[in-house]
C-alpha cells in the first residue's frame, strides 16, 4: 500500500511529506486511516538525541482515527472502529502483565530506537529505500498507520476522532501522574512546573479531582490559561517560589510534577513539598541533577514517570468521560494544522505559540 507521510531524513532537516509504502497489517495488527496526531515534544527531541533514533523515520506517536483493515480474525477491532492510539508494549514481560505497560522491558527498544529485531523491513520510501520501524508503535505523521492492535483503544464514534490523539500520550502522562501515580483528590494540593500540554492536563486533571493546584511558568499567555483551567499561576522567576507555594498550600504541597527538565526548578519543586512530598519528573534529564541539601529530608519522594503510569485503555476512556462532562477540556489547547504544514506546527511548538499542534492529513485512499 502507498500513502503520503511527513518524513524526517536529518536531525537538523525539515519534515518532507512524500509518498511511502508499508506491507499492511500482519497477523495481530490492524491498518488505521489517521483522521489527526498530535505533536509531542517528544517528537522534536529526535533532533537533539541525534544518533539515538534511526533515521530517515516517519515520528508522530499521538494518533487517532479509523480502522480500515484488520490482520487476522483475532484484534478484537473491526473496519469502521475509530480508535486512539498510544504507545507499544510487549504485553508479555513482568511489567506488562503486572498492568503497567509504560515500563516494558522492551519500552526504549519499540518505541524509540527501532522496533523489534525480528521485524523485516516493510515501512520504505518511494525509491524502495527502507524507513526506520514505526515510531512508538505508529509512525502517525502520515495518511495511514499499521499498529498492533493492543496499541489501539476503540472510542466513541460520535467523538471528534481528530482531535483524540493527543490522549495517547501527552495528555495521558500529565493527568495520569494526577489520577494515577498521586491518585490526588479533594484536599491535595499540587504544584505543576511548566504550563504547557502536559503540565496543562496536569492541571485539568488536578482540578477534576477537586484537588488544589499551583501552576509555575515563564509565559504570561501559559500562565492565564492555567489560572483559566482553575490553577493560581506563579511566575518561575518568583522571588522565594517554594515560600511562596508553601504559603499558598498551608505547608508545603503535598505532589509536585515537573515537565521542564530545569535542574534549578527541579529544585525548587522539591523545596515546595511538604514532609512526605512526592515530586514526579516526566521530561528526560540531559544534563546532572545536583540536589540541594536536605532536599529529600523528611520523607520526601523524587521519581521519574512515564506515560502517566497509564493503562492505556483504562485512562483514556476515563479521560473522554471527563472532558465529556465539562470537566477536562482538553480541546482548548489544540490547534490543527494540515500535515503539508507540520513544519510550521513544529516551529509554532518549539516557540511555545501553540500549546498542541495537531495535524490533519488530507483523506486518500490507500
């Protein structure tokens, strides 16, 4: 089959939208027409781990849309299904079975830095040249994506699919470090570093749960639309933040999530717990971390999460609910872009212009 795709061949290149050819779906899988995918930071920061995930590649790991096809009698999906996909697990090592999928033995192996070993090629250009194996599973800047079906959660078919797959990922690893890692709910208190998709569902999710929540950032726009979605805002060039946070949460807060990778807020995020405090980091760390003194005294937790300590298909469902009833409005962070502009959309992404670039690939045919 051939479709157009957006394709990353330099990690300091543009995005080139071409055809591609895939070998459709195997035994297991199931072929999705992309309806819209969100871009993740984590898709930009191909670009600076440079060497670590094989190139060329089509990325985009946020995707959502319809079921076209199906590989084998046995997916538990069928044609017409609108799913939302999400990231790749194995489904058979400890972790998998023990319902945290985020942390599968072969996570970095299917998800960043080219798939099973066992897989033959059949993701390549238009020349017959082969393109890395499916990013986190998908490969969903494109027109198409073939994913295992465990990697796909069936969704309402009255729901604005296009706009479902940023669920997937970037809005599923903030709130679940809410609902799921700190199970926050009526009384917490919770300060969030870094106001952008992932601190922001962070915060919907926060007050969802009657939780009272902090948002620190350094972009005023950021910082309106958190105290918009129910958080008080506090600049990060505060003077004394963590007095500040801990006069605004009788003590100290008792979760603190930081999505900025920023040593120094880091610590200050850890100076804004109260005792017994857990601090949860989600951005990957590229330089050391040195902690301040006493900065894990009386209990206090640090941890790094991932994928919101999510069961996909229990999360996103639960996340639906949420914004189907007001109270999670994800939607307002979203702005769609044609895939023949997701160069555009990295640029307005990198520069913090739009919260959750999601691209919409134009309808063909396979």
């Amino acid at each position: 089959m051939r479709f157009g795709a957006a394709v990353l061949r330099s990690y300091d290149g543009p995005f080139t939208v071409e055809d591609v050819r895939h070998a459709g779906p195997s035994d297991g899988e199931v072929l999705v027409r992309i309806a819209g995918c969100g871009m993740c930071r984590t898709d930009l920061a191909v670009r600076h781990s440079a060497g670590r995930s094989p190139l060329p590649a089509v990325l985009g790991h946020e995707g959502a849309g319809t079921v076209v096809a199906t590989g084998g009698p046995h997916t538990g999906l069928s044609d017409g299904d609108h799913v939302v996909l999400s990231f790749d697990s194995c489904g058979r090592c400890r972790n998998c079975l023990g319902a945290a999928p985020a942390y599968c033995d072969s996570f970095a192996a299917l998800n960043l830095f080219g798939g099973r070993v066992e897989d033959p090629v059949r993701f390549t250009d238009r020349a017959g040249s082969a393109l890395a194996p499916r990013w986190f599973g998908q490969s969903a800047f494109a027109a198409y994506a073939v994913v295992r079906a465990r990697n796909a959660v069936r969704v309402d078919p009255s729901l604005p699919v296009e706009l479902l797959g940023p669920l997937g990922c970037g809005f599923l690893t903030g709130a679940g470090a809410v609902l799921n890692t700190f199970g926050a709910g009526p009384g917490d208190t919770l300060a969030v570093f870094g106001a952008g998709a992932v601190g922001l569902a962070a915060v919907m999710a926060a007050t969802a749960a009657g939780a009272f929540t902090v948002a620190v950032d350094r972009h005023p726009e950021r910082l309106a639309l958190a105290e918009d979605l129910g958080a008080t805002a506090l600049h990060s060039g505060t003077p004394d933040l963590p007095a500040r946070i801990g006069r605004l949460t009788d003590g100290g807060a008792r979760y603190a999530l930081d999505t900025t990778a920023s040593p120094g807020l880091i610590n200050d995020a850890l100076r804004s717990l109260r005792p017994t405090g857990h601090l949860g980091l989600v951005a990957r760390l590229h330089t050391a971390l040195p902690l301040e003194p006493g900065a894990l005294d009386r209990g206090r937790t640090l941890s790094h999460l991932c994928e919101g300590d999510a069961v996909p298909g229990l999360l996103i469902p639960r996340l639906i609910a949420l914004w189907q009833a007001g109270r999670f409005p994800f939607d307002r962070l979203i702005r769609t872009y044609p895939l023949a502009d997701i160069n555009e959309a990295e640029r307005d992404c990198a520069a913090g212009r739009v919260v959750k670039p999601v691209l919409v690939p134009p309808d063909g045919d396979a």
